[in-house]
C-alpha cells in the first residue's frame, strides 16, 4: 500500500472520529479551542490559509496539516511554523488531481 493511500486511510479515520467527537463550545456556540486537536487547513502557502495556520499553531494545536498547490510557499510556511514549536505536516496538489503528500 502506498504512503499516499494510508495517508487516505488515516486522515478518513480521522474524519470519523472528528464527526463523532463534540468540541466544547463557548455560550455562542464557538469551538473554544483548537488545543490538542488536529487542523487541516488549505490553501496554506499565504493570506488567510497562512494566518489560519499560523493562529492554529499559536493555539497549540496537536497537529496542524497545511496544503496547497504552491510547493514553495507551502515549504516556506511550514519552516515558519516548525520554528514556532508547531507540529506541522504538508501535503501538495489539487484536491481532484495526482496529490503528493511529503
């Protein structure tokens, strides 16, 4: 089985378990935390998705999963973050084509 399909596998799992799993919320009904938990964010190589990862990994997230199509910026972004203490994994590509994940 290749690493891309049990990546599949895994983030499937994952998914599972989020759908099943009720954050604790805030009166307003917000998630008051992303502490400890795992946060896929898209389109992450800069401006909104690079400051959702960047917030997410200041809110000491678990695990902070970026991807985008731009490899470099994507690389550049998850350097940053590492360097902040964040627990970072990148994946590349179009969410319909051949993804890459590193």
């Amino acid at each position: 089985m290749s690493a891309f399909a049990k990546f599949g596998m895994a983030v499937g799992a994952a998914a599972l378990g989020a759908a099943m799993y009720r954050p604790k919320r805030d009166p307003k009904g917000n998630m008051s935390s992303v502490e400890g938990k795992t946060v896929l964010v898209t389109g992450a190589s800069q401006g909104l998705g690079k400051l959702f990862a960047t917030k997410a990994v200041e809110g000491k997230a678990g695990l902070v999963i970026l991807w985008d199509v731009d490899q470099k910026g994507l690389t550049k972004t998850c350097e940053e973050l590492r360097s902040k203490g964040g627990k970072v994994l990148r994946g590349y590509g179009r969410v319909l084509g051949g993804c890459v994940f590193l």
